[in-house]
C-alpha cells in the first residue's frame, strides 16, 4: 500500500505567531483522521523554526516551499538547503507552478534544487502540471512527461524511492474551473506509467499528490481514485478544520 499524505502549502500567508496558532491549531483535531495518513505542513521560511518546534510531538512534519539552487554564497535573498535541514525541515516542495510561472524556474534548475535536496537528507515534494491554454490544446499529457523526464529521471533509485510527487492542473487553481476526479485519475495513472519507464515497478510505491482545488466536499472523490495518493493543499490548509477534514476523507 502507497503512503497516503495530506501536505498543507501555507503559500505567503500568516505570521510566524499565526503559523504557530495555525499548527497547534491541526494538532488538536489531527485525531480526527486515520493514523496512517502524514501530514505535512510547509509554513513561510520565516515560520520555520517556531512551527517546528510547535510540531515536535504532534506526528506533524514541516517542509519548506523551496530552496536554492547553490549549496551556499552571495546569493542575496536565498535560503540554502542545508540551512533549511539544519532547522529540522523534512520536506521542501519543489517545481510549484507558481516558482515556474513568477519566477521563471526551469528544469535546470530543479535538478540542482533536487540534488541538493536529497544531498541534505531531505524529501522532495516535486511539483508537476499544465496549464489552461496547455490543456485545452491537449498537451497535459506532454507537458507532465517532459517535467518528469528533465528532473525525475535525473535520480538515482534510491533517491527516487523516497519522492513524492504532486500534480497540480494548473487550469483548475483559480480559474473557475473544476478537475472531475476521473480526470485527475487520469493524468495521475499516466504520470505514474511514465515514471515506470524509467524505474519500473518502483513506480507503484511513488506517492502521487493531488494539487488542484482540493476540500473536505470533494476530497473524498479524489482520494478514491487508485492513483491518487493524498493532496497538496493550498487555500484549505489555512482553516485547521478545513485541513483535517480533507484528511479525514481516506
């Protein structure tokens, strides 16, 4: 059986003394869900260190929403991935559509991000997905394959063995459009057979997130589909309730 996860993107919200209320706050009702699912919260880097202490105890993990793409220097403005693990970060999500479309990330670059990542004994959450203009053309499915093979297939085994990966319909976040289930189990069994191209029946134990528009109302849909693993959530991950309630939906 796959890992079933529930990560919350906290995005550029809260501050850090609403990052911890907002952790105590999941923490309380965390009970609610089965004890199987992992629950992963990724505050604002400023949050870090006091969510992760507000976390120790809780089963919660945290992650990073990023990291840089060199071990260290002048690169002002820029949190390394050693810096990131020497806090206690588990996670660093990498690849969000957001990093690709304001800040013009490229799968050069992921590459470096992810080897530093693992290089660090940390866990990527690797972002994949098309947009509107994408999907209606009909290239998701091109779209996705060329993200997994320009960073994914870089890994070695070992290394892959460990990853999670989220796909986020880019043309359903904020557009007034809505991903059915059945189309995200759709494209999640395809980028699954991708990754078993490269690394074989590995591929069945890769976590695959869902990233699009996810609540407690149809949560219980998409996670029933087989290759749909948990969620990458964004909005919802901000109301603790909200949260769980997705959790609760496996």
């Amino acid at each position: 059986m796959r890992r079933e996860i529930v990560a919350g993107n906290w995005k550029m919200n809260t501050t850090p003394a609403q990052g911890v209320e907002l952790l105590k706050s999941v923490a309380a009702v965390k009970g609610e869900a089965k004890s199987s699912v992992e629950l992963i919260v990724c505050p604002p880097f400023t949050h870090l260190c006091s969510v992760i202490d507000a976390a120790k105890g809780t089963g919660i993990a945290v992650g990073a929403q990023n990291c840089a793409d060199e071990a260290k220097g002048a690169y002002t403005g820029e949190v390394s991935a050693e810096m990131l693990a020497s806090m206690g970060v588990e996670y660093v999500i990498l690849g969000h559509s957001e990093r690709r479309e304001y800040y013009g990330e490229t799968s050069e670059k992921l590459v470096k991000k992810m080897k530093l990542v693992y290089d660090n004994g940390m866990v990527p959450i690797y972002c994949i997905g098309e947009k509107l203009e994408e999907r209606e053309a009909g290239k998701e499915e091109a779209i996705c394959r060329a993200q997994i093979e320009e960073v994914v297939f870089s890994l070695s085994e070992s290394q892959f063995e460990k990853l999670v990966i989220a796909y986020e319909p880019v043309w359903a976040i904020g557009t007034g459009k809505t991903a059915t289930a059945e189309q995200a189990q759709d494209i999640q069994h395809f980028i699954r057979k991708v990754l078993a191209e490269k690394f074989g029946t590995l591929a069945e134990k890769t976590p695959i997130l869902y990233g699009g528009s996810c609540k407690p109302s149809n949560a219980g849909e998409i996670f029933g589909k087989k290759d749909v693993d948990g969620g990458l959530i964004g909005g919802a991950a901000l109301v603790a309730e909200d949260f769980i309630g997705i959790a609760k939906a496996f």
